[in-house]
C-alpha cells in the first residue's frame, strides 16, 4: 500500500512539533527548526534555523556549539521520526566546521539516514546559509541508539499525528 504524497512530510512536521513544545526552555524549544522538506520515504529531511544575535561566538559568527546542536536536532528528529517516535539518544556526532555562519540568516540543514537498524540509526547531514546553498557551512555525521520502545516519547499522547488532529486540537 503507498502512501499519499504528503505522508511523510505531515507526519514530520508533527515530530518536529511535538520535540520543540514537549520541554518548555529547552535546546529544542530555543532554537526550533522550521520543516522545509523531506524526500518521499521520509529518510532525508531539510530544515532551516533562524541565526539570533544570542547565538553569535565572541567573533560575532554563529556558535560551534549551536551549530552542533542544530545538527543533532535535525538528524535527531529524522531518526525519532523513523524509530516510530522513539526517543533516541546521539550516540556520537562528529562535525566538520568549513566556514562561518552569518548572524542574521538562515542556516539550511540537510539531514539523511544512512543506515538504519533495529537499534542504531546512521546519519549525515550538511549544512549551508539560505542565500549562499553552494558552499557548505559545515558537515556531521552521527550514530543514534533506540533505547525505548516505539511510541516511547510522552510528547506522542498529545500531541497530532495527522493533519486533522493538528487543527481540531491544541497541543
């Protein structure tokens, strides 16, 4: 059975959703992704953040350690969506920085499952300023480990999983 053509991108957008409101204050809910698009098996997933001020290094450029933390997001919403809403933690993430992120633009992250296991997800992702897509910000590569059940994450019994629900209620 095939599924409709926005199948993937809807449920997407309702893990993206559910990990940015489930923990009020957290790194998810500080530097939200917004979904842009996903290819249709739903293994690859872009997703641009917004660049504030706040995130900015002493050098006035976009923060390493924001930078890995998008990464980790982007690659880790794509692998909770596949490990049926599991939470899965990073196992390990390397990333390779290639030049400096512009305060005030739009990081583009592209992120894709390499591998996928019954327990460990292998993922990689690149990432690119929204005015300048030919040449990378930055690239990672990472592992994560399901250690719960699918369905696990409290986030998944509030929260819409269909487009329906996510107008009829509020989460």
């Amino acid at each position: 059975m095939s599924q409709p053509k926005d199948y993937h991108e809807q449920r997407l957008r309702a893990a993206i959703y559910r990990r940015t409101h489930a923990e009020p204050g957290s790194v998810n809910d500080r530097i939200p992704p917004q979904f842009l698009s996903c290819s249709d098996d739903g293994k690859i997933c872009t997703v641009s953040y917004a660049l504030k001020p706040e995130m900015r290094n002493p050098m006035g450029w976009l923060h390493g350690g924001v930078t890995s933390a998008m990464f980790d997001m982007g690659m880790g919403l794509l692998v909770y969506y596949n490990a049926g809403f599991a939470l899965c933690p990073t196992a390990s993430m390397t990333v390779n920085y290639l030049r400096p992120g512009r305060i005030g633009g739009s990081l583009i992250v592209r992120s894709e499952i390499t591998f996928q296991g019954r327990k460990i997800f292998h993922t990689s992702a690149q990432a690119w300023m929204e005015d300048d897509p030919d040449r990378l910000v930055a690239t990672a590569t990472a592992s994560y480990i399901r250690s719960l059940p699918p369905g696990s994450d409290p986030a998944v019994q509030t929260a819409p999983i269909t487009p329906e629900q996510g107008k009829s209620k509020k989460i």
